[in-house]
C-alpha cells in the first residue's frame, strides 16, 4: 500500500473530494472523478463515499486504487 499526504493551503479550510481526485492525477475530469465516486471505489476514513463534494479535512483519509492519501 502507498502512502501520501496532501497538504492544504493556508487559505484552504477543505479541499472537495472530486477536487482531489483531479489534482492527484486520478481522475481526469469532473465527471470522470463523479464516475469514480459514484462507483464507489473511493473510501474515506475507511467508509465508502459517494458523496461527490465531501469536503476533506485535515485528518481524513482517503483510500484509491490501493493508495492512501492523509489530507494534512
């Protein structure tokens, strides 16, 4: 399992689910990221999450094709 951290920006209280999944190179649109979420292949803090904008905070965890990503 591979291990990775996102950090938001000083100014960023959350970063979108479907946000994430585009910058980190996962998905390659919005409605790809929507597809991906809505497939359920996203977990976050061990849940699957269907929720295209859940907003991420700093100690979420988002599990991705076998990648785990820890929102700092």
């Amino acid at each position: 399992m591979i291990e990775k951290k996102f950090e938001l920006r000083s100014d960023q209280a959350y970063i979108p689910l479907n946000k994430l999944l585009q910058v980190l190179g996962y998905a390659q649109t919005g409605g790809h990221a929507k597809l991906i979420i809505q497939n359920e292949e996203v977990l976050v803090n061990n849940l699957i999450e269907t929720r295209v904008r859940n907003k991420l905070v700093q100690g979420d965890v988002v599990n991705i094709q076998g990648t785990l990503i820890e929102i700092i």
